[in-house]
C-alpha cells in the first residue's frame, strides 16, 4: 500500500523504551529533525500514559519508535487498535522487526514527511483466558501466544482444538500459535517455517515434542484455536515473550484473528525481508565460523 505525507492536522509521536542507553536524547534528536516541518511532535517513554493515551485516541497520524523488536511489540499493541502506523529505528541490538538503523535515519526523514514509502500490513492474532466459560483476559497479539511448562521440567499434554474438532494432543514442552511476523521469533526458534510477513496464516508449532507430532502446522485465517492442558497445575501463558500468567487445572486459551492490524513505514521493496533475513540469519556465531 502506498504511503501519504503525514496528516498535518495529526501529531506525530515519538516512543522510546525507557531502559535505553541516551534514550531521551536520541529522542530529542528525532525531534529535532522534525522541526524542519509543519508537525505537531509529542515524545515519550513507551510507558508514558498521557502520550499513550495520545495515540490510543487515534490523536497521532503516525509514531516513531526507538529501541529493539520489544519496543516495538509493545508499541504494536498500543497502535493497531487506532491504525497508527509505525516507523522503527533500530537503537537495540537485534532489530528484526526494524526498518532503519541509528546510524543514517536523518536521510530517511524527507522521505518520511513527503510520504515516499509503502505500508506493510501484519496480522494480529486475538488471545483469550477461559475458565469455566468466563473470559479472565484477552489480548491482541503481533508475534505469538505461548503455552508452555512452568517451573516443573516436566511436558504438559496439550490438547490443540482447531474450529471446536480435536487436532491433536501434544506431549511437549509448549506449544506455539503464531503470526507470520512470529514465525522468525519463537516458532522459527522452535524449528517452525518461515512465513513471508504480509500473509495472513496462523502458525502452530510444538516446542521439544516427545513422541507426538512434530511438525509446524500452518492454518487459514479463519481458524479458530483452543488450547488446553486439562488437569495440570504446571502450565503458564505467555503472550508475545510478556510475563507468564498461570493456567488453572481446566482452563483454556481460544486464539484466532484479530480485529486490528498493524501497519509498518517501509521505504524499501517487498524483497528486503528476504535480505533482512539472510543478514539477521548471518549474525548467529556459528553461521559466521562456517
């Protein structure tokens, strides 16, 4: 999809993780580059309330965030449900999810205000807690929903319900429901395919299966997910690598798509993922010995 020049009556939002090393002047700096033009500019910690209630009210035609992937998970989770889409600037160590470097962002600003981009669009997945057919939580989801073992190393038996049908039961120690944007996270780490970012697929993949199937199983859009570990008191959720919630003995976690998406700032063709990949893939120490 074709990018416009920001919306000048709209405020552009500058979002940083606020355990980031010069993370307020790097900020600053952003802001600063932005003066050149006729924007309204707000900046803040990720955390910031009075910036996110900003962007939740759909006040900000587009955000910048500075940090690594978590930033921007968690700015995810912030800007989908107002469509506010979101430029990243790499200023942590992996940067998967990325466009741009900290080193040469200032060419990419007149591009940036004069509209000369593309947006990227990424599924969300919904997650919701179920106990006795009451709904404890629910979240919306970028890169993947996790249930897992808790402290016990011990497998869980997992039951996995696809559209109300048993699929299967999984004797392992978790298993992963996945976006294509999270089948290069956990699920790529878990031995799963990788999924070019603007399909629109849900991915399941076992973690360590033992006896039980394992193979990646990739689902159509409409599917509709239930996963359970009846009877164990050592099962934990986690969504997109957040804090584990614990699962009681009867609980359940329905996962399907969501009702949002998320939009990236690319100024680079579709192929970058591929290179991107590759340049990512080539950083693991052992790829560089060979």
């Amino acid at each position: 999809m074709p990018g416009q020049p920001p919306d000048p009556s709209k405020k552009i939002a500058i979002l940083y993780h606020s355990a980031m090393p010069d993370a307020r002047a790097d900020s600053e700096r952003v802001r600063a580059a932005l003066s050149a033009y006729p924007a309204r500019v707000i900046s803040g910690r990720l955390d910031d309330p009075a910036v996110r209630q900003s962007v939740s009210d759909g006040e900000c035609g587009l955000a910048i965030v500075l940090g690594g992937d978590g930033s921007i998970l968690r700015a995810g989770h912030l800007c989908a449900s107002s469509h506010t889409p979101i430029l990243g600037i790499n200023f942590g160590r992996f940067g998967f999810l990325m466009e741009i470097g900290k080193n040469g962002w200032q060419q990419y600003i007149p591009r940036l205000m004069s509209g000369d981009f593309r947006l990227e669009t990424r599924m969300m997945l919904t997650a919701n807690h179920i106990r006795a057919e009451q709904q404890l939580g629910s979240w919306e989801v970028l890169n993947e929903v996790v249930v897992c073992r808790g402290p016990l190393v011990k497998p869980l038996h997992i039951f996995a319900r696809v559209d109300g049908e048993q699929l299967t039961t999984y004797v392992a120690d978790g298993l992963i429901a996945a976006t294509p944007s999270g089948s290069t996270a956990y699920a790529l780490a878990a031995g799963g395919p990788i999924l070019p970012p603007e399909l629109r697929n849900i991915l399941l993949v076992p973690v360590a299966p033992h006896l039980s199937v394992n193979r990646a199983l990739i689902l159509a859009e409409g599917a509709r997910v239930s996963i359970s570990a009846p009877g164990s008191d050592n099962a934990v959720l986690s969504i997109d690598g957040q804090h584990p919630i614990l699962l009681g003995p009867d609980d359940r976690v329905d996962v399907f798509a969501g009702n949002h998406s998320l939009h990236f700032i690319r100024f680079f063709d579709a192929g970058y993922f591929y290179r991107s990949l590759m340049s990512h893939m080539e950083q693991n120490p052992a790829a560089a010995q060979s």
